[in-house]
C-alpha cells in the first residue's frame, strides 16, 4: 500500500525535503498497521545525513543505495579478493560438488564510515554492502586480458547476513511497480494548470490504489497481484486541453509491505 506521496516542482532536488518525508512514512506506516522491524530502502537520490537520522531517530532499520563517491570507491577497492561471494542472479548456475553459485555477480562487504565531511560527532559507521557484475559490454570476437566488473553498493544498519541483506536491499525495486501502475491509470496525466490541484489529484490517485488493492486482495489471487488498470472498468479519464505552466517532477511515493524476513522474524519494508 501506498503511505506517503508528494509532489515537487520540476526545479527541486530529488532530496529535498526528503528526510521530513521519510519520517511522516514511518510515522504512517505503523499507523496502518505495520509491525516488527521496519526497514527504509530507498535509491541514491536519498542517501544524506539527514534521511538515514530521520530513520534513526525513528528506530528504523534503513538500506539505501549509495552514491559512487572517491571514498566509497576507495572502500571498495580496499575489499580483499577472497572475500567476494558469488550470488544467485539471472543466468547462474548452481554447483552442488563446490555448494557455490556459478555466477556473474558477486557480493562483499566491508565497514564504512559515512558522511565524513560532517563533525565527527555526526559521522556514521555502517555496512557497505557492494555487488558486482560483470561488465558485457565486449566487443564480439575480443577477449579480456582481465574481467572488467559494474559496482553497486548500499550502506545499511540491517542485522541481517550479507546475502540476505543483498537481496531485501535489491527487492525494493517493487516501488516501480507501483508507480507503473500508477502511470496506467490516474497518473497518466496531470489535469490541472494548479499545482496545488495536481497534488491533491497524487493524494486521491493513492488512496484510490490502496483501495483498489485492498478490493483485489479480497476477491481473489488474480485480482490481488493484478494491475490498476486490469482491474479498473474501461473507462477513460476526464482530461483537460489546458496544459501547465508548471513544471513538476514526477511525484515521490512510499509503499510499505508485510513479510517475514530470512531471519524467521516478521518484519515490514517500505521503498521510496
């Protein structure tokens, strides 16, 4: 379900105002219901001091994507070779003589200090969670003199074990698949030249979805894992021929789910 949208002009930052967002979400979440640990993952447009102390403050677990700055760079090229572990991912193949995945993806882990340009005071220290995968991009016909790898990496306080924390932090892409969703249905378009019209039109196009899922997940499977416009009738939305001078960006959305975690205990996620 969906917990907290906003909409932002077309000039704001993808962070700003983000740590006050992040914490109206939680604040939500556990209103509607969500228990256990929570868990924030969000993208590397979120990744600040004031987002992951939001989180902190709240008692949230948090997992955010970092950015690929000269120290995180340095973090991970300091990351011993023996360490790597290789994951299931798509095309790998599982020996069960060595009990390892045969994988073009491979994940490690180290400790980071994060935020260093702050007061020490307010620096953190976090796992570094980095994948690897490597790089296709190969001429036809060229061989490597050495594998050329594709870095990824999240800094995170999860308590769970790297390949578990690995792939929660990679399952909060689902948040695309509510915006999709979203895309195929009321936030086709933006119907007014207001922007204040256009943001209450986020906040009913949310509370719309949650009720559509809520309706789905009682009239059965099909329609629980169906899309918004599957289960809407055909019908088309009213539309303006006033077009805004207003440009916006697309709208932030936090949805929150229920799952138990690897770890065996019940925990609730929510990705922005």
């Amino acid at each position: 379900m969906i917990v907290g949208t906003r909409l932002s002009r077309g000039s704001a930052g993808s962070a700003k105002g983000a740590a006050s967002f992040v914490a109206e979400a939680i604040t939500t979440a556990r209103q509607a219901g969500a228990t256990g640990v929570l868990l924030a993952r969000m993208d590397s447009a979120f990744d600040s001091h004031a987002v992951v102390s939001a989180c902190v403050r709240a008692g949230v677990r948090f997992s955010i994507t970092t950015k690929q700055t000269r120290p995180v760079r340095a973090a991970i090229e300091a990351i011993e070779a023996h360490s790597w572990v290789p994951i299931a991912y798509p095309q790998a193949i599982y020996d069960e003589v060595s009990g390892q995945w045969i994988s073009d993806a491979e994940i490690a882990e180290t400790t980071y200090t994060a935020y260093r340009s702050r007061r020490k005071s307010e620096q953190l220290t976090v796992r570094l969670i980095v994948r690897r995968v490597k790089d296709k991009n190969v001429a036809p016909g060229q061989g490597e003199l050495f594998t050329a790898w594709r870095y990824h990496a999240f800094i995170t306080d999860s308590t769970l074990q790297l390949v578990a924390a690995e792939t929660q932090h990679r399952q909060h892409a689902i948040i695309e698949q509510v915006n999709a969703d979203l895309k195929d249905s009321a936030m086709a378009h933006m119907p007014s030249a207001s922007f204040a019209a256009n943001a209450a039109w986020l906040t009913l196009a949310a509370i719309a979805y949650n009720l559509t899922r809520a309706a789905g997940a009682l009239a059965g499977l099909f329609h629980a894992k169906a899309r918004g416009g599957d289960t809407s009738p055909r019908s088309s939305w009213v539309t303006t021929s006033r077009s805004s001078p207003v440009s916006m960006r697309p709208a932030w959305m936090c949805s929150v789910g229920a799952s138990p975690s690897m770890s065996g205990h019940h925990s609730s996620s929510f990705g922005i």
